[in-house]
C-alpha cells in the first residue's frame, strides 16, 4: 500500500530523491528551499541507498558538482532559489551543451537582486528561454503542489535521461513551503554500475580496453562543427515538443474565457474560475505543466473557442509573451500580476478579469 | 659499466623546440638544417657520443623520441 | 662495439612514448611544460595499469584539450570549476583514480573558491597544478602568480603591487588547510625534475586510494610564447627568477 504522509514540498522533493534511486545531491542553502538539503541530511541516505549529499560552497560549486556527476552517467540532483539559479547559468549552459541529465529544483522568490524571499513566478524567462549563454532549453516542470513535487522528480529524470538534458522543476515559495498529504509511491533503486553502463554508454568512469575513451565536452572550436552541434540540438527540442508537452484543462470544454496559469496562480485561478462560473460565466483554465515545452497548440486551439484569454502571474508578465505569440491574434490575451511576494486572492483575479472583458 | 645508445627522433612530431639539446650529457643532438612539413627544424643525432641516458627523451615535450641503449 | 643499426632494436629501447599518450599531434607551443607533464601522467597511469579506473578532468586555457592527449576518459569542466566536478565523481565513484588538471588563472584566479574549498573537505582527489605564472590560451595576460616586474600583455609596463596585487602562492595557502595530504611544488625542465616530478604526481594517485585527503602537485612551469623567450631561455629564466618566489620541493605530506 501507497504510505501517504503530511509534507512540504521541499521536503517532497528530498524523500522523493531518496526513493527514486537518485545517486546525488549537491547544494547551498537560500531561502525558500533549504529544507530540501535539511531534510536530506537527516535522513542520511548514504547509510541506506548509498545516495550521495553535499552542502557545497556555492550555487556555483553545487552545479559543477551535478556537472560531474552527471558526465559519470549518474542521477544528480541540486535545487536553489532565484539568485543561486543565476549563479548556476553557467553551469547549467555547459551541461546542456554537453548534453548531460540533471534534475535541477528552482523555488522561486522576488527579484531582481537578492529580491525578497516570498514566492514569485518571475524567473519564467529565465527557466524557460535558456537563462545561461548560448542556444539551448532545459526542460522545465511546474508542479502546483507538494504531491506534484514529489512525482516531478523521477518524472524529471526519467526525461532527462531520455532526451540527455537538463530538467528544471520550476516551483516557487508557496509549493516549496506549503504542506499537503502526499503519496510516497513504492520506492525504486538506485542503478547498478551495469545498468548505467547501460544506460549511459556515454558516461565517463574509466577506460576499458574494449572501447575508445569517452570524452564529455561543449568544446568545438570549428564554426562548421558548432553549427551542426546546434542544429542537432534543434531536432531534440523539436522531439521534445512533439512528445512531452503536458498540460491539465480545467472546465475548458465549453470555455468562453480562458485563465492561462501555472504552478500556485494555477491552484488560485481554480478557484477564480470556479467563482465565475457560479456566476454563469462560462470561465475555463489550462495549466501548463511544462512550461518549456509549452502547450501552444492547446492555446491556439483554445483561441478559436474563447472570447479572450488572460494570463495570470506572480510577475510582471512574462509567460503572457509565449500565450500571446501561441494565441496569434485570434483573441485578446490579457495579463495580470503580482510581484514581490504578494499574492492575488481569487476575488482580486476575478474583479481584474471582469475589468478586462468589460463585464460589469 | 659502460652503455652506448642511440635515439631515433619522431621528425615529423618534431617542433624544434631544443630542450633535449640542452639537456644531453653528452652534447651529441643538434637541430637539422632540413624543416620537417609543419616548418620546423627537427632535433637529430650529431654524433655517435649517445649513452643511451634518455635525459632528451625524458624532457621532451612532444614525446617524439624513442632511446635504445645497450651495455658494453 | 655495436652500430647504431645494431642498437636499434626492440628489445633495447629504454625509453619512448608511452601507449597511453595519442598520436595526436599536441597543440602546444614548441617547448611547451603542458607536454611533457601529460607524458608524465600518462605514465602514472600506464605503469600503475588504472586506464580502466581513472577519470580526468580538463580545466579552461591551453590545456583544456588535454583529453585530446591522454587516453582515459575525460570531463572538460568549466573555467576554474575542475575541483567540483572532480568531487562528485570521485565521492560517486570511491574507487575511481580521480584528478583534475589546472592552469594557474584556472585555478588560483577563477577559480580559487572550488580549489579551497576541495582540499579544505578533503577531497580524495589528485591535483595538478601548472604554474607559468600568465594566461597562455588568451594571449599572455596576467596571472594571479605573474612575478612582480614581469611583463605582460595586461601589466605592459611589468607587474606592479600597487596596480596589480602581488603574485598568490597559492600552494602555501592549500597546505594549510586540514584536508590536504600531499603538498608539492616540481618542475619539468630537466630529467632530474620529471623524475620527481613524475614520482610525486605517482604518489598523489596512491594517496587518493588512502582516504587521507587532497594531493596536490604545483609543476612551475615555462610560457616560452607568452614570455616571448625560446624554450631553452625561458628555462633559464624559470630557475633564475620563478624559483625564488616559488622554491621547488615537498611542502606537506602527511604520511612522513
């Protein structure tokens, strides 16, 4: 039987690790997320699974770490909030470009600079459209509870391993913090050095004399090489968004007015639409959970069913830009947002909703 | 004991670098007057001195240098 | 008494390169330390027999293609980053022969946090550590370790204290630190010093079996390019000038 327990999601994501055979773990505290190292380290793994945890010197160190651990065809992990994400685009730019798997956990807080350390949805482009140098996309998640949390990590690296790229989990404070039942689901090992050879043929753990040495690298000096390395990326993200775009409709059949909200606005949005349909408007809500790939033929579709659509997010508006260029000019798309660590009421998006689509 | 060696020289790895010039004994390595096919002068053996003590091989950067050495 | 024919044969050679180096060509400098040290470590690596066991990590500047040289799988790291990801390999995979190799703006300019702070945990890792005092790959900039007066493409006028700081002998620093277990500072420029050179960077992959911490092997080395010397003068320059401030010979070992 399923063993259900009272979590946060912070602390979700750390049992998950454990229990989903990840071989590593590599950290530095920041607020809002620093139970997920807490929660590690006193459950000691390393005497159980075998499981690798190590508080590093910094967001810049922890990522390096994942970098070579994943370069050994491990399961590795780290997670971090806003300011340590941008310290780790470094990392994360190389390890896309080395094509390597990762699970990387984002909690969200308010920026820019060291911002609050309430949640905030405002590193969507950051997440999203590469946040390090270079053409490249991680994966990226968007749980909307603490269960969410607990499932997207296996989900996370079993994606990561498919496609050999990173994977972010995009939470925020509120999913990072908010405690909620959560269904443990049986546990699964930790890969054998067999299996991992197997499985990553590519990983480098030494040498055997039965094949050529394996190098992992984002290095090509050649313009003609670079080019075709990224055009090879291109055909992988175009895989990507034609086989794991995920999303959940909510009351979106017979939808005239479409919320677009992921993660907490997601959960908050339920309501607001649940509020307006009470009032016999016929209000509906597609939330992407993942946000790259986003689900922009759902959208499109949507935008020849709806009257308007209206993106709600703790920001100053970024997913907005990718519903806008999904819709197409086939219905107005509105925006609105909060920031700092305020978060919107469901009354507060209903009214704004209302404002928009002139309806008294 | 006394050794008498040789070396046989890579020419074509060879940069011309002369530290295993300036580090034989036996001052028997100079640079050729012929370029090899990158433009480098390549180290060869001047004289029939070698002892075989691979101190040129040793400081080779290149790794271009095999040395044979027998007792006599 | 033989002729050279006569010598050359099989059975007589006592030195070539070894198996473990490839056949490509190096894209150092004619004269260049980096060869010589990869020689070296590949040596360590041919004669201890632990291809199958030993995973190298590549830094950023001119040896960032020493995985085109060595033939063991490789990890290229991040400018200055070696140290992490040396880490987590070696604590993913304990009874693997982990090392990383380092240039000085690698290690003791960029990337000074990861390097402290491995060998302040202990890591059983091998470091190697080539200290030409300049930035080669970029065209001969200072470098933390650039000896005051010395001239280059950034300290045109030579290096001045109150302009530039001083030279970090950052191996002196490392020693300190409870984690570390073999501290030394080589050279390359004659045999004598490979020997040692190559006996110390020995000893560093047996300690990282001992789980008594981090071995680490500074190697002072030439930019005869970036000096703008010839390989044979900057030798010389090297014993005159760079061994007064960074004197050769074992600093900490913690099993003597």
């Amino acid at each position: 039987m399923t063993e259900k327990i009272l979590l946060k999601g912070n602390e979700a994501i750390a049992l998950s690790a454990i229990r989903n055979g990840v071989d590593g773990y590599f950290g530095y505290p920041i607020t809002p997320q620093s139970e997920v190292m807490e929660t590690l380290m006193k459950e000691k793994p390393w005497e159980t699974t075998g499981m690798v945890v190590l508080q590093a010197e910094s967001e810049l160190s922890s990522i390096n770490m994942v970098y070579g651990g994943a370069c050994c065809g491990k399961k590795v992990m780290t997670s971090s909030s806003s300011p340590g994400i941008s310290l780790m685009a470094e990392g994360i730019s190389y390890i896309a470009g080395a094509e390597l798997p990762c699970v990387i956990v984002d909690v969200m807080r308010g920026g820019p600079g060291l911002g609050t350390i309430q949640p905030s949805q405002s590193d969507y482009f950051q997440a999203v459209k590469g946040g390090g140098h270079g053409d490249y996309h991680c994966i990226v998640l968007a749980p909307a509870s603490p269960q969410d949390m607990y499932d997207f990590v296996d989900w996370g690296f079993d994606l990561a391993f498919k496609y050999r790229n990173p994977v972010m989990i995009l939470a925020d404070g509120i999913i990072g913090q908010l405690m909620e039942k959560v269904e443990m689901h049986p546990v699964k090992p930790r890969r054998t050095d067999e299996e991992i050879l197997r499985d990553a043929p590519w990983a480098t753990v030494g040498k055997p004399a039965s094949r050529a040495r394996n190098v992992i690298t984002s290095l090509s000096l050649d313009a003609n090489t670079q080019e075709e390395f990224n055009r090879k990326l291109l055909v992988k993200y175009g895989k990507i968004k034609e086989n794991e775009v995920k999303y959940i409709g909510y009351r979106t059949e017979d939808a005239e007015y479409l919320f677009v909200a992921f993660g907490c606005s997601a959960r908050i949005c339920e309501a607001a639409t649940d509020m307006l349909r009470e009032e016999g408007i016929k209000a509906g809500l597609l939330r992407p959970v993942t946000l790259y790939p986003f689900p922009e033929k759902e959208i499109s579709r949507l935008a020849g069913q709806v009257k308007s659509m209206m993106s709600i997010e703790l920001s100053l508006g970024q997913m907005v830009e990718d519903v806008r260029l999904a819709a197409d000019g086939r219905c107005p798309v509105g925006f609105y947002g909060r920031q700092g660590g305020n978060i919107f009421t469901p009354e507060e998006i209903v009214s704004e909703f209302k404002k928009f689509n002139n309806i008294a | 004991m006394a050794f008498k060696g040789t070396i046989e020289i890579d020419r074509q790895r060879c940069k011309g670098c002369s530290v295993c010039i300036a580090n034989c004994p036996m001052e028997c390595i100079r640079l050729s007057k012929a370029v090899n096919s990158k433009g480098y002068r390549y180290a060869e053996l001047a004289n029939d001195a070698c002892i075989g003590c691979a101190s040129c091989a040793t400081v080779c950067p290149d790794s271009v240098i095999t040395v044979y050495r027998v007792k006599i | 008494m033989d002729s050279v024919t006569d010598i050359r044969k099989p059975e007589n050679i006592v030195y070539r390169k070894p198996a473990l180096l490839t056949d490509n060509i190096m894209h150092y400098c004619p004269g260049c330390s980096h060869g010589t040290v990869h020689k070296i470590i590949a040596e360590v690596i041919e004669e201890m027999g632990i291809q199958d066991r030993t995973i190298g990590i590549s830094p950023v500047g001119c040896s960032v293609f020493a995985y085109n040289y060595i033939d063991i799988d490789w990890q290229e790291a991040a400018h200055g980053r070696a140290p992490a990801l040396a880490t987590a390999a070696k604590r993913l995979n304990p009874d693997k022969y982990v090392f990383t190799y380092q240039g000085d703006g690698d290690l003791a300019s960029i990337g000074t946090a990861e390097i402290i702070h491995a060998c302040s945990r202990g890591e059983n890792i091998v470091v190697v550590f080539i200290n030409n005092g300049i930035y080669g790959m970029t065209g001969g900039q200072m470098a933390p370790t650039t000896l005051l007066g010395m001239k280059t493409s950034t300290t045109p006028y030579g290096r001045d204290a109150k302009l530039n700081g001083f030279p970090l002998k950052i191996t002196e620093m490392l020693a300190a630190l409870d984690g570390t277990a073999f501290i030394t500072r080589q050279a390359v420029h004659t045999a004598a010093a490979v020997r040692k050179t190559k006996n110390a960077i020995r000893k560093g992959f047996e300690y990282s079996m001992k789980d008594i911490g981090l071995s680490f092997i500074e190697v002072v080395s030439t930019c005869n390019s970036g000096w703008k010397l010839s390989p044979v003068e900057a030798n010389k320059w090297m014993t005159e000038h760079m061994f007064e401030k960074y004197p050769l010979g074992d600093i900490k070992d913690v099993l003597k």
